[in-house]
C-alpha cells in the first residue's frame, strides 16, 4: 500500500459503519461465567496482556464498558472488581439471572480520511441450567418422562432418585380426583433428587428451572414432574393430565420464551467447561456433563426440516467449547487438558460441524491464581501448582496428579486419582492500566472476534 495515502486529508472523515457482535456465555453454575466476564472486561480496558489478540488483529484500539441498557440486569463489573481488587480478594458471589456488559471498541483507522470504526461486543451471561431446557422444546410430555425415568434408573443416579421412582408406583396417576397433595409430593420428591444430583455435581437436570427457578420460584406453572406413560385411558383432572398440560405450558411459554428472547440473535456462543471438578469427582460426573452439553448443543442442531429451526432462523454459526480454571494444572499438561475436553465433544462436535457451525476447543484461566512449580513427590520431582487454598491463608505446593497424553485408555477413569484444590483469587491490579495475569484469555478473545472485525 502506497503509504502516502493513509495521510490524506479530505477535510472530513468518511464514516465507517458500527458493528455489534453478540456472544453469548453459558455454562453450568460454578463453571466459571462471572470471574470470566470480569477478568475480559479488567483485560480489554487495560490491554497489557494481551499480546496474541494485538499481534493477530493488527490494529490500535481502545476498549471501554458502555453503561447498561434497561433490558437485561446489569453485570456489576465495578462492585466485582473491588472485591478481586480488595487485600483479601474475593471471588464473585454465584449469580442467578441472564445479564449483560457491553464492550466498546474503538479502532483506529489507518488512513487519515476515515472516521474510526466502533465495534460493541455485547456478552450475555445467562445460567446454563436453563438452557438444559431447551432440549425439552423437542419432547412430547410422554417423551420426556420416558427419558427421565430411564436415566433415573441408572446406577449412577439410582441412588438419589429411588424415592420418587418408588413413590410414583403408588398413587393413582390416571384416574379424576382431588390429588393436589398428591401432586406436591411427586413434585417435592422429583425436586429433592434433582437438587442431590446437583450437590453431586452432576449437570444434566431437567427442568434445570427446577434448580435456578428465578423469577419463577414457587410458580404453579412448575407444579409437575415426569410420569410413566399411560397403558389405558388418561381421564380428565387426573394427575397424569395435569402434568402433562403444566410440562407443555411451561415448554410453549417460558422455555419458547427464553429461547426467542435470547438465542435468536446471537452470533457465537461461548460454552465454559468445569473439567477440574469432572476430574475430581470421576467417570459418572463427567459422562453427565457430556450429556448436559449434548442437550444444551441440541438446540443448535436442529434439522433444517425441523420445525423450530425454521421458526427461530438460528443465527449463531460458532461454538467456541472452553475449559476453565486451567490454573489448577501445570503448564506442561496444558495440552493433555486441552484434549480431555476434546473427548467430551467429539461427537458434540461433529453434530455441530454437519449444521455448517465451526466449533474451537480451548482452555484458559481467567483469573491465573497459581503458580507452576516442580517439587519432589517420593523422591521423584513433579510438575506442581502452588496458590493459597480456600480456608487457609498462607500458599501451598499441590501435585494435582498427573493427565494422560491421551484418553483412549479404558482403563482411565478407573485408575484416576485426582486431587484438585480450590484456590483463592489473587488481587487484581489497583489500576486500570493492569490487568490480572490470565493463562490464553488472548487467544480466547481473538477467537470471538476474528472473522468479525
Ligand atoms: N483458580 C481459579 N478458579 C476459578 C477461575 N474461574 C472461576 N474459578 C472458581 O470457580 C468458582 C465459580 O466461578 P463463577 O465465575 O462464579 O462461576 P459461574 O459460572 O458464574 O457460577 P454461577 O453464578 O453459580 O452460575 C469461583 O468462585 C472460583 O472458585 C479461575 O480462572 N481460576
Ligand atoms: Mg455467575
């Protein structure tokens, strides 16, 4: 390019047109939606540490947080900051409802005679419980009952579901009548398993409303569960029924709602990943979560002759699957974790890839709250993370265990011995000319913007 022409002056400037790019975040509660959030914002108005997102955009710019529009609940970035920012820094407290921030950038121009393009990032925050819904946009109430009752049945969740198993074999489920205690029990019965399978870190509970109600707590509209299916004639005013129309209220006017609302208009999604607690806690949680994200992704795959693609006219077309909080494992084993997420994707992934939606794999850490450090574990040195543990107030040295090269071995999750420990944050920098130290938040970053900037 001849280089005089970026210096002309036309005596005004040629507007260049704003763009918005819609991300949307999401994730199982705790994953890690809020701490990511915070540390994009602290990252982008600082700009000191993020040398792969410079070097790969090629351009001078200046981020800065727009106030919040009425619509959405606003993300308390500067009330989060102070408390990472605080001596005694402190991580966000768990949030309950969508929110959104918007990011502004400003670019600078390269030639003189244009005006400066302004890019608006907006980042939606929303809990992925209630995304684990939308699977059920898709399911008869008969459907769904069968499926539920079908994976109440497994071992891994017998245990805490054989309650409610036993006691929906008892009642009168088809026939009229003056069953409304009846109908609490089935549905308090229904709810404590889900809530233990919660505390169990499981992930794949539906109604996920069930466990992050909202604005819809104690709503009678949530007054159902799932039932066996019918052998003979379902009477009017029967239990049965009964469920049957709040499932398919609930379907048609809050998950609709939800999805309407928000996904229409997205142009990537963001999915982050607790792989550290799958790792500590085994094969049934991390199967779990692999089917929580099937159903969170099934609503991006539906057929082109399904019925609800047609009517939302989808638009995101970019998956970017994150697994956080890779400070709890050492540098050298980075890669290894990288793949672990990759086996739980994979065929998440090329469902994704049929429907023409390009997906990344990535890890990265929000707020680094560690350090790498080798020690000897029985004589032999290892690779190490060192931090102050939750509860205690001086730094530790932690041999996590050590990640495979790859996960094709059976015998992998019988053998797994993991002992992550949760971490207190570091302090974030006083000022806003520093941001706290991440592990690939850059890269992570770029991915959402490439292509679109
Ligand atoms: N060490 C470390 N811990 C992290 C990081 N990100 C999140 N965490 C941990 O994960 C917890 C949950 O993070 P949040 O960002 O609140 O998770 P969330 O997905 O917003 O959770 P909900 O609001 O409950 O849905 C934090 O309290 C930290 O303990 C990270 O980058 N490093
Ligand atoms: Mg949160």
């Amino acid at each position: 390019m001849l280089d005089f022409i970026k210096d002309i002056d036309l005596g005004f400037k040629i507007p260049t047109p704003d763009k918005t790019i819609k991300v949307a975040i999401t994730g199982m509660s705790r994953s890690g939606k809020t701490v990511f959030l915070t540390s994009i914002i602290n990252q982008l108005i600082a700009n000191d540490k993020l040398p792969y997102l410079n070097d790969k955009l090629g351009r001078t710019f200046v981020a800065r947080l727009l106030p919040p529009d009425s619509v959405y609940m606003r993300f308390d970035y500067y009330n989060k900051l102070k408390a990472l920012r605080n001596a005694k820094p402190r991580w966000p407290k768990s949030t309950k409802a969508v929110s959104k921030t918007t990011v502004q950038f400003e670019f600078k121009s390269e030639y003189g005679f244009l005006e400066n393009q302004i890019i608006n990032l907006e980042l939606i925050d929303y809990p992925g419980e209630w995304l684990l819904d939308l699977a059920m946009l898709d399911m008869s109430y008969e459907q769904w009952s069968e499926f539920m009752i079908g994976l109440a049945s497994e071992d891994a969740r017998s245990k805490f579901s054989s309650e409610w198993l036993t006691d929906i074999k008892t009642h009168e489920l088809y026939k009229d009548g003056d069953y409304f205690e009846i109908q609490e029990q089935l549905f308090d019965l229904y709810s404590e398993y889900l809530k233990s399978l919660y505390y169990h870190e499981f992930s794949f509970m539906q109604p996920g409303r069930f466990i992050e109600p909202g604005d819809m707590k104690d709503d009678p509209l949530l007054l159902f569960c799932p039932l066996p299916t019918p052998l003979s004639e379902v009477e009017e005013g029967s239990i049965y029924e009964q469920f049957q129309k709040r499932y398919e209220s609930y379907v048609s006017e809050v998950v609709k709602r939800l999805y309407l609302e928000h996904f229409q208009t997205f142009d990537s999604q963001i999915i982050l990943v607790d792989l550290i607690k799958t790792l500590n806690e085994g094969e049934a949680v991390f199967e779990d979560m692999h089917l929580a994200l099937k159903s969170i992704l099934k609503t991006f795959t539906y057929g082109s002759n399904n019925v609800f693609s047609k009517f939302f006219d989808l638009k995101i077309d970019h998956v970017l699957f994150a697994a956080t909080k890779a400070d709890h494992i050492p540098a050298s084993a980075h890669e290894s974790y990288m793949n672990l997420l990759g086996e739980m994707i994979w065929d998440i992934k090329k469902e994704l890839d049929v429907k023409h939606i390009e997906t990344e794999v990535t890890i990265f850490s929000a707020v680094k709250s560690t350090q790498f450090v080798k020690a000897k574990l029985e004589g032999e040195e290892v690779d190490c993370v060192r931090g102050i543990v939750e509860d205690e107030d001086e730094p530790s040295t932690h041999f996590p265990g050590s990640l495979p090269a790859h996960y094709k071995d059976r015998d992998f999750w019988k053998n797994a011995d993991f002992n992550f420990q949760t971490f207190k944050p570091i302090s974030f920098p006083p000022r806003d000319s520093h941001a706290v130290e991440h592990i690939r938040m850059d890269r992570l970053i770029y991915s959402l913007l490439k292509d679109r900037v």
